[in-house]
C-alpha cells in the first residue's frame, strides 16, 4: 500500500517532519518502513543533550506510527570507537583507565564495582532504563557487533578501493597551510570533537596520515588493542593490507577480506551506515552542521562514493540545565535523562523535547524552575481536559503522555509539584506524616494513600533530598521565640489572634489560603473576601509582613514553602503552641 502524506495539524513540527519524511521514504523505497535514526556513543554519562538526538527522530517516527505506517527507530551504539580520555568524577575509576585509551570502548573495562562486562554496557545501560522508561521505541545496533561479526566488510572494501575519492573530497574540507607546508593532518577541531562525544560521533581523525598514502580505515592493533596504528601498504587485489602500532611497534600483515578487527573512520563511517541502513531522517546538532564538519562531508561522501542520499533533518538547537545541584562539572556538567527522571516524570520530561522546534533551544530545570514548570504542565492539562487548549499544544501534551503504542504511566492524583515538595520538605519524608498531610490538602475529597499522589510524590521527595542544598532546606522550630513574641505590638498580637481564631475553620489548602490573605485585610476594615481591585496597594505590604513574621516564627527564616502548605504541615496543636497561642 503507498504511504500517503497527511499532516494532522499545520502548527505541529512533529507532524510537519511526518509529512516530510512519509512523501521521503515513498520516493526513495516505496512499500518499504521509514527508516529514521539516531547515534549514541557510550563513552560516558549519556547526557540530557544527548537525548535530543533520540526524541527529535522518536517524535517523528511515534507519529509515523499513528497514522498507521510501519517505522524503524534505529539507535546506533558507537561502542566501537576509540577510547579517547578518562572521564574525571566517574565512580569507580581512576587514572590507571588511562591504559586503555585507544582501545574500543567494549574493551574498556567497566568502572570498578559495575555489573557491566565492560565501559560501552556500563553506560548504555542507564541509557536504555531511561529511554524505556520514556516510552522510546527503537531497534539497538551495537558497532561492535557490526564490524567485529562482518556485516559491513563490503562497505570497508568499496571504501579502501575508492580511498583516493574519499580523500579527494576530504581535502576539500582540511585546514589549508601556508604554501610549502605540509598540509594539516589533524582532526576537525577539538571543540566538534568535544561536541560529537556522546552524541554519534566518534573522536577520531579523517584517515589522512602516514607515508603511504590516504586509507578510511583503522586496524584496532593485534597486540595491545589500541588504534594508534598506521596502514603502511594495502593491495586490493588480495586485499592483503600492513600496519604497524604506534604504541607497542606490533606490525601485522591480514587480508581485509578476512579481517573484522578495525572499523571505517568517522567521516565516512557515518556516511556508510546511511547508505547501508537507508536512512531518511537523522536529526544532527549544530557541531555537525557546520562547514566540513560530519554531517556536511557526508552528504558528499554518501552521494559519490556510496551511492546513496543523506538523509532529510533539522540541525537540532543545545539543551541548558536551570540549576544542577550535586551535580558535578567533571561529569560533563550536565545531568543524564536518568537523573531528570529521578526528579520528573516521563510525560513532563517528553513534553520539554516535544514542545520545542528542534532549532530552538531550553533549559532542562534542576532548581526551584521545576516548580513553576510543573505549574505550567498542570494548567495544560486542566486546559486539554475542559477543550479550550490550542492546536499545536494538545499535539505537544498528546506526544507527551502517550505513544503509538498506548499511555504512559501517570499519577492518579496530580497534587501540585510545589505542594509536594514543600510537604516533603517539612516531614523529611515521613510517609505517615505526608500522608497526614496531604488529606488534609482537600478535606471533601482526601486521597486514601500515598499511592494516589506516585509517581510525582516521589519525583517531589527525590528533588528536595538531591537537588536542594541543605541550608535552604526548612526545618520547623521545636520551640516558639519568646522573645519575638514578647516584642510584638498589638497589631502584631492582633494579626496572629485572628489567625489562630479561624485556624479549625479553615484547615483546608483552600482554606488557609483564604484565611492568611485575608488576616491583613479584615484587620486594615476590608472584607476578608475583598478582592484586589476593592484594595488599597498598601494591603499587599501588610500582607507581606504579616507573611515574614509567620514565617520568622514557625522556621526563623523570612521566606519558605507557601504559608498554607506550610501550615498543614506543622499542625493545627504545634502551630497554636508556636505562635504564642
């Protein structure tokens, strides 16, 4: 059956990208799935900007599958490159993993105390945890596998007899040298390289190198492992090729035909797989989009050497972080979708890359912005509920919550991130005061258990015991302050009476609300029911007073946790004997 474009909604990336991609794949393998891909390098913690290069395809490919059409999600693991530098601040190892620079990352040993085989499983496995928790589905292709077992030796042998090809067109692209030098055999700059960690591509040179000549294909070295070799003669009749190790001086003769203990550099390894895979849609971040960087060699070495078309996708815009406490710079100074799902769940962390065009950037929140994101998420909920939310955000909470293949989990009773937060904050935890707690959130309809309010209630607890630093936590005082209370004025004294007079009235979140707002009110002549039109600006600053003095006396600090929460927390007998009563 031919695959028909159709586009659900006219304001919606995602779906714009299915278009695309559906008319794409008809015109290049009609009656075929649509092949779309992705490529992680498990060189290390696999960071949240990483995970950018997987949900921009999981999008496209998830809505591909709505509309009923088969898709392949396919996720390269580079675990055959090259062991480039020990990563700082990785528990369980320590400079003696410097050994082991050059070697693939599957020859790598784990971290010490891992349960992993080796350095490539180690990290692809919190990986893989995360992209099931998030609902991703994706066929796996480990490199290793792929070059050690055979699959591309016909792709390695088109590419060393089309070497002076290659490098034709790579030297478009060099660094140029002043005329009478030699011409630079480096790398793209370290910062690419740098950039490409972790998201594809693998930190190696083009190939050029050595006094025989141009070769797109490096030997991992017989003897101790490691890429620090050099071609030194290659025969494709026989396919019989030399080389000799830079690091132990083992010199080796094998027939490539035979051989499978080496792998096609970057810059044409990358081009290979999309000839070989048929990929049609591979987003790339902006460290490959730039003049001879990977993405745009590519496209011309796909085209003239292998024979095939570089797949259709967005340059795809960096991820920030708002706030990363404990989190450490010598990792990267970025956390990994494993942590985010630790503080957030799966639906709200979809909805940060589905909301967003590929091309533009934000922020990933750590800090107290994650209250104020959840706000928002919640509203939008409330607004897909009651039919008044607008096109292009219903696709956005649709691709969040749920998938082609059925709903995510979710929390039975939404309560606030921030309200959960601060109750966790309060009790340190404690399951039966939370509970006590959050009953009495909403007293004509309280939850029965805790399990109501999980997943969030955890995620809420996982980020006040993680990414808050101790001093901003809030700890209750045991004792009331005598002397602050004896040194109030009567207005002061007045203030605290009103509030304790209603406080078994209004034990309620909706209803201390009320009540604390409207103590300054009723105390200035107004309606405790006054709204802010009906009052004089000077009421916002009593309220504000009456607030810190509230606060000054429950945990001897000026700010906290909203005063209502906080006050349900405490409790009605230990806020009475803390304000004076």
């Amino acid at each position: 059956m031919p695959i028909v474009a159709q586009s659900t909604d006219t304001t919606d990336w995602v779906s714009r990208y299915a278009d695309e991609v559906i008319a794409e794949s008809e015109r290049r393998a009609p009656g075929k799935p649509v092949v779309v891909a992705s490529g992680l390098s498990p060189s290390g913690p696999i960071h949240l900007g990483n995970l950018r290069e997987v949900m921009t395809p999981h999008l496209v490919a998830d809505e591909i599958r709505r509309r009923g059409h088969q898709v392949r999600h396919l996720i390269s693991w580079d675990d055959y490159d090259r062991y480039r530098k020990v990563p700082a601040g990785v528990p369980g190892v320590d400079e003696t993993w410097a050994q082991h620079i050059g070697k693939p990352l599957t020859s790598v040993p784990a971290p010490a105390g891992s349960a992993y085989a080796n350095w490539a499983e180690h990290f692809k496995a919190a990986m893989t945890e995360a992209l099931d928790e998030l609902g991703v589905e994706y066929d796996g292709i480990s490199q290793t596998e792929q070059y050690t077992s055979g699959v591309y030796r016909e792709q390695v042998l088109h590419a060393m007899k089309h070497r002076g090809d290659i490098d034709a067109i790579l030297d478009q692209y060099r660094t140029k040298k002043a005329p009478g030098k030699k011409q630079s055999q480096k790398p793209v700059d370290e910062a690419e390289l740098e950039a490409a960690e972790g998201s594809g591509a693998a930190s190696e040179d083009d190939g050029s190198g050595g006094g025989s000549g141009y070769f797109p294909y490096k030997p991992y070295c017989g003897a101790c492992e490691k890429d620090l070799t050099t071609v030194t003669s290659y025969d494709d009749a026989s396919t019989e090729l030399s080389y000799v190790c830079a690091d132990c001086g083992h010199t080796e003769t094998v027939h490539l035909n035979e051989f499978n203990r080496g792998k096609l550099v970057w810059k044409v390894d990358w081009p290979m797989r999309w000839a070989y895979e048929g990929v049609i849609f591979e987003p790339s971040g902006v460290d490959h989009s730039s003049p001879g960087s990977s993405f745009v060699v590519g496209g011309q070495i796909v085209r003239e050497i292998f024979d095939g078309v570089q797949p259709i996708g967005p340059m795809y815009a960096f991820v920030g972080i708002s706030g990363m406490a404990k989190m450490s710079s010598s990792k990267g100074g970025v956390p990994t979708p494993a942590d985010a799902l630790k503080i957030m769940e799966a639906p709200l962390l979809r909805w940060l890359y589905a909301r967003r065009k590929p091309n533009q950037s934000f922020k990933i929140a750590f800090d107290q912005e994650i209250q104020r994101l959840y706000d928002e998420w919640d509203k939008l909920d409330a607004k897909v509920a009651d039919g008044s939310v607008l096109p292009a955000d219903a696709a956005a909470h649709s691709r969040a919550v749920r998938t082609a293949a059925g709903e995510l989990p979710k929390t039975p009773r939404p309560l606030p991130y921030r309200t959960l937060a601060s109750v966790a904050d309060v009790t340190a935890g404690a399951e039966d005061q939370t509970l006590r707690i959050l009953r009495d959130l909403d007293p004509s309809d309280p939850i029965s258990s805790l399990d109501e309010a999980r997943p969030r209630l955890d995620r809420a607890v996982n980020w006040i015991t993680t990414q808050v630093p101790a001093d901003a936590r809030t700890i209750v005082r045991a004792e009331p302050d005598a002397e602050l209370l004896s040194s109030l004025d009567d207005e002061g004294r007045e203030s605290l009476r009103l509030l304790l007079e209603g406080l078994d009235s209004h034990w309620s979140l909706d209803g201390l609300t009320h009540l604390v707002y409207g103590v300054p009110k009723v105390q200035a002549g107004f309606s405790a029911d006054a709204t802010a039109k009906e009052l004089p600006p000077e009421i916002k600053v009593a309220q504000r007073s009456f607030f810190a003095l509230l606060y000054r006396l429950l945990v001897t600090r000026e700010t906290g946790p909203r005063l209502p929460t906080l006050l349900l927390a405490v409790g009605a007998e230990r806020v009475r004997k803390l304000l004076g009563a």
